[in-house]
C-alpha cells in the first residue's frame, strides 16, 4: 500500500491554516473583555464538537503509559510527541492525521503523546481543542509528569517527534528535528511504515 503525500498536499495546507486560525480567534476570544461572542464562541463550538466526535485525551502517569503499552505487539504504532506550543508539532499534526486515515487500523495503530504543562487546565483544554479540530480520532494521551521528565522516560532531546514500533514491539526509528540541518518529513514516516508492512514478520522477532 502506497500513499501519494503530493496529492493531499493542497488539503493539508488549508487544514494547517484553518487550525491555526481556529487557535487565533480562540486566543482573541479568550483574551476579550468585550463578553460572549454573537453566535458563541470558538472555545464553546469546539468544545461541542469535542462531545459529538468522541475525540478525548487521556491524562496517564508513568505506570498508567506502561499498562497501556504493554500490548504494543501486533501493530505497527506510530507514536507523535507533540504539545501546543510546539508551531512545528501543530503545523504538521494534520499529516498524521491524515496517515491515520489511510492505513487500516488493524494494521497501523496511531497514538499522539501530548507534553503540554499538565497542572495546567487550559493547556489540556486548548490540546483537546486542537485535537477536535483536526479530527485526530486515535489514541490521544497527556502525561502527567514534568516535561523533562517526559523526554528522560522516552529518551528525546526535542519535539516534534515521531517514534515506529515494529510488530513486535520494538523501536523501528525514531524521526527528530534535533538536527536543524536534518529535519524529519511526513514521506520519512511514510517510508517506515511501508517498509515494516512489507517486511517478512520473521524480521521482527
């Protein structure tokens, strides 16, 4: 199964704009002493469309991500790092969204891992907002531990980052931006799907 990035590009463009303007006018809205919007707010509509989609994200600690992980067997898992205030994780977030819809889901397990400040109830809410936004209907988790914490456990140095899981379980590759002169892109993550969907299960164990 192959998947034509170029062909969705002009889709995922308008996407990366409309979220980022839902996120702008919600910031204005927020930050206005003006009161209550005509037609309601931006916060309000999302938060509606949040309660229809059934989209939610889940706040795990550490031995809660363990359970939880503990049947990452039998899949291949992309898993997303990403937090709000990361303008690189949200610019590209709607990519993977857009993967997750195209693999089967039986085949292909997406998991998002948002960092966001999580003693901070707006944080969770604005992640939950753009969660909504762009339809991310997968696993969708906040950590419940310090951000430094967070990249200790993983093992990271920077986000946006994309880990692949094997069939196995085992770490496939790890995509970064760490590297300024080396940034990963949505056909790097594309190209290690493709390539553990057509190995042999044999390599895997």
């Amino acid at each position: 199964m192959t998947f034509d990035l170029a062909s969705t590009h002009k889709d995922l463009l308008r996407l990366s704009t409309l979220v980022l303007s839902v996120f702008l006018i919600s910031a204005c809205s927020e930050s206005s002493d003006s009161g209550t919007a005509i037609g309601g707010s931006a916060e309000g509509i999302i938060a509606e469309a949040a309660k229809e989609s059934g989209i939610d994200l889940i706040p795990l600690d550490f031995l809660d991500w363990d359970l939880q992980m503990s049947n990452i067997g039998g899949q291949i898992v992309v898993m997303d790092f990403w937090a709000t205030w990361c303008i690189p994780c949200i610019e590209r977030f709607p990519a993977m969204v857009e993967l997750s819809n195209h693999y089967p889901r039986d085949k292909v397990r997406f998991v998002s891992v948002n960092i966001d400040d999580f003693t901070n109830e707006d944080a969770y809410i604005s992640a939950l907002d753009f969660l909504t936004v762009v339809g991310a209907d997968f696993e969708n988790y906040q950590l419940q531990q310090d951000m430094f914490d967070v990249f200790n456990f993983f093992g990271l140095q920077s986000i946006p980052a994309v880990t692949i899981y094997n069939t196995s379980g085992s770490e496939h590759v790890r995509l970064t931006g760490t590297d300024p002169r080396d940034q990963f892109t949505e056909e790097d993550i594309i190209a290690a799907i493709e390539d553990l969907l057509a190995a042999p299960l044999t390599s895997e164990i």
